[in-house]
C-alpha cells in the first residue's frame, strides 16, 4: 500500500511521489444474527432485496430482478437520498445455496471493467457467518466500495432483525 506523500523514488534534486491507488479488492467479514437460509434469502429473493439493497440508509429500491443462476443476470436499481438513480448489473458465475454466490459487478453509470463479488455464508451457533469479496476493482470510480458494503450490511442486519 503507497501512502500520499511517501517517497518512492529520488532522481538528482527532485522526488517523485506516488499517488495513493485504490484498493483493487475489498474483504468485508460479517455476522448476521440471522439462519442461514433467512440470510441466503435476502440475498436472492428479489422482494427482499428491495428492502436493504444500496448503501444510502435512506435510500429505495427502484426495481430488482434477478436471474439466479449460473449464466443468469441480475439488474437492481436504487435512488439514494439525494435522488440520484444507481443500477448495478452483472452475471451469477457461481450459485451453491445456501453458501455461496460469485457474479460479476458493474455500475450502468461506469465504463470500468466488471469486477467480481464472491461471497460465502456458514452457520454458527448465534447466526451467519459471511465473508465477502468484492476484487477486481480497477479504474476509477465514484464508489467508496469499503464504507458503501458496510453500510448496505448494517440495512440487511436491519431487515433480518425485523
């Protein structure tokens, strides 16, 4: 990891610096006081989806529509508190239920090359347990994909509490 403003390289009376590259992946460990299957529903079954999708707390599902399985696309859109409109697509490579799902990730607003998200779920004796990923994470974007995981995560503790 390059830090702003360390040097990385002196050539005679100058010094070049690096500028800070974003993260290319992002691990996110979470546990949902929740059964599995309550967990693996929420994150596949569409009308569940539109009650915790987006990382906007005040945020709404406009439509979601999901195709799951491998081959199968998903297209969910949301409006965030300010009205702006985001719709994120992509294509399920992997569906193991109730454990895992990997599918490719991309904004209709941004050209970047699809990344990928593969998450994995187990059971323990107080919940689920979930680790997600979400790598390949190149170019530029106006996502903070760290804080927006985590905050769309705390939306879905929320629902699977209710």
């Amino acid at each position: 990891m390059h830090t702003v403003g360390m040097p990385c390289a002196i050539r005679g009376d100058s010094i070049r610096r690096m500028a800070e590259e974003p993260p290319t992946s992002v691990t996110v460990y979470h546990h949902f006081h929740a059964a599995q299957t309550k967990v693996w529903a929420a994150w596949t079954d569409p009308t569940i989806v539109r009650a915790w999708w987006g990382s906007d707390p005040d945020g709404v599902v406009t439509s979601a529509a999901l195709d799951l399985r491998p081959g199968g696309r998903f297209v969910i859109s949301f409006q965030d508190s300010s009205g702006d409109l985001h719709t994120s697509t992509g294509e399920y490579l992997r569906v193991e239920e109730p454990a895992e799902l990997e599918f490719t990730w991309s904004w209709l607003s941004e050209t970047n090359t699809p990344s990928r998200v593969h998450v994995v779920f187990a059971r323990d004796e107080t919940g689920t347990r979930m680790r997600f990923v979400h790598q390949d994470l190149r170019g530029i974007s106006d996502h903070d994909y760290a804080d927006g995981w985590r905050r769309t995560f705390a939306k879905l503790d929320r629902i699977l509490a209710g």
